[in-house]
C-alpha cells in the first residue's frame, strides 16, 4: 500500500486522502496515518509544485560540466562555491568523465555563458555547457521555445512560492497568507495551470529508503542528425523507474534519469533503453548529491535557502 500511495502523490501531489483512500480500499484515517509514517521515517520528505521557470522569466536551463585542473579546490568546496550562486539550483558528483555537474536557470543562454566563464576561473576548472533544449516531466513536455512569460501578479508568485514550499497546502491556508478570498485562490491557481505556469504537483521523495538508492544518468546520441524527442520516452515500454528526460545541445543530444536497485540494473536499463530508441546509450551514475533546491522558491534578495540542501530532491515516479 505504502508504494501505491507514494506513486499516487508522486504523479499528483495534490490528490485528495479520499480518494486515495477508495483506490486502496481503506479509509481516509488509515492512509493519512500510513503518510504520517512514511513523512516521519523520511521516506515523503515534502510536497511542491511543479512550474515551468521559462514562465517566471527563467527559460533558458544551463547543464554545466566541470572538471578541475590539477591542483584544483576539492569536490566539498566547488560544492560550497557553487551553492553560493543563486543561479545554481543543483550541484552532482558523477562517475565517468564529468565529475561535477552543476544546473542552472537564467534569463537568457548569454547569462549562462557569463557565469561559465566565471566558473573556469574561479574553480581553475574546465568548465563545457549544454543548454535544455526541451524538458519531460511526468506527462508534461515544454521547451524554452514554446515559453512565454505570462504577466503575473505579486499574488501569483506569492502563491507558486507557498506551494513549492508546501504543494498540498489548503486553500484555507493559502487564502490567508495571501490575504485573498478562497474562491479567488482556486480561481488564480486555475488560471496559472491553464496558462501553463504550473505543470502539476508532485512529492518529493527518497528513493533509497524504498530499495532505489542508484541514480543513473542516461546520455543518449541519436544515430539520426536529430535528437530523440523527450516525449518518445513515455511511449517506452518497461521503464517506469524513469521520470524525466531533457533533449540538449551539445554532443549528448537527450538525457533521461532514472532510479534503480544496483548499477546492474542501471546497466541492464541501458542496454535495453538503446535497443528500443535504436541507437547509443551511455550511463553515469551520481555519487553523491551536494544540493538540490531546483523546486525550491528564491529569495527577493537573489539568495535561495532551502532544507534540501544536503539531499537529493528526486522528483520522478516510484514504483
């Protein structure tokens, strides 16, 4: 039952007790006693929204690839580094020929450039960037191109901050902090999914206590002069430890992440990922996650603070 009901609110963070109660055929006291555990034992860590950033005037997703130079600072201090840039919403240790990768959201690809070149000075590092051409998460698929920055107002990014802190939370409660009517929060919230500043709701969850403790990385090159489109991953059959996919530029030309037992399986996913998309598949794994903040809001000041800092945020659904 617990996975059933961490796979529910991972697809839909908002999905009422209710009727997760009737599709368990138990009652709603039973299940919200069964999360009260799963939060408890840090297996729910949270629950957010998910949003578009090119909609909150961030459409360009930088992927940075950063190896040092000889006597170069040490993985703990480019991870302190790179956790004081408000740019950067994650920092990765990997296995393979990229040892530190760093993502980022910026106003535009020339930002991104900036701070790269920033990068290869400050970490005496080289320092490549690949830039998110097209995004899949869950069953939603958008790309800077087709992104335009809706106008919002203050109230607006008040309520997508108070749900990426708390995604399941009341409209009661947020009516309050907003000081706006109930009916004007469902309204706003409505307008915003149609608009599509917010994509979904999800649950931030730890794998590893579910027998997941392996993130693979999936570079793939198409055999073709295009890239594999992210939305040809949810027509896959037999990968549903899969949650997210990117198309990129630069010589890795799609990028999927997954969860999985050991590095076996990770591999034995690979090999069958290639077979079916006909073309190349390498696999690098995360050692260890420095921060994740990417579903967390930022401050007015440009500084973001978030309890995740030192966990990964794995946002894709468990089975």
């Amino acid at each position: 039952m617990d996975r059933f009901l961490i796979d529910a609110l991972v697809q839909n963070g908002r999905v009422p007790f209710t009727t997760l109660a009737a599709q368990v055929g138990v009652s709603g006291t039973t299940v919200c006693r069964r999360l009260a555990a799963l939060e408890r034992r840090g297996v729910i860590r949270g629950y957010t929204v998910v949003v578009d950033p090119g909609t909150l005037g961030e459409p360009t997703t930088a992927l940075f690839s950063i190896k040092p130079r000889g006597q170069a600072p040490a993985r703990r201090s480019i991870a302190d580094r790179l956790r004081r840039l408000p740019q950067i919403t994650a920092s990765f240790t990997m296995s393979g020929d990229r040892p530190n990768i760093a993502v980022g959201r910026f106003t535009s690809p020339e930002k991104a450039e900036s701070l790269a070149a920033r990068l290869r000075d400050d970490l005496s590092a080289r320092v490549n960037i690949d830039f998110v051409l097209k995004t899949r998460f869950g069953d939603a698929v958008w790309s800077p191109d087709s992104t335009t920055a809706p106008a919002l107002r203050d109230t607006d990014r008040t309520l997508i901050d108070l749900l990426m802190v708390d995604g399941r939370a009341s409209l009661d409660s947020l009516a309050k902090k907003t000081h706006l009517s109930k009916s004007t929060v469902h309204k706003r919230l409505q307008v915003l999914q149609e608009r599509g500043v917010i994509r979904g709701y999800t649950t931030l969850v730890d794998s590893g206590a579910l027998g997941l403790p392996v993130t693979a990385v999936f570079a793939i090159k198409s055999n073709a002069a295009t890239a594999v489109e992210p939305a040809k991953f949810g027509k896959l059959h037999g990968f549903p430890e899969i949650g997210a996919c990117y198309t990129l530029s630069g010589r890795r030309s799609s990028v999927a992440v997954g969860r999985y037992r050991d590095i076996a399986a990770a591999r034995t996913a690979a090999d069958r990922l290639g077979e079916q998309l006909h073309t190349v598949v390498n696999v690098d794994f995360v050692l260890a996650t420095d921060f994740d903040r990417h579903q967390w809001p930022r401050h007015r000041d440009g500084g973001q603070q978030c309890p995740y800092d030192e966990a990964p945020g794995d946002l894709q659904p468990v089975r």
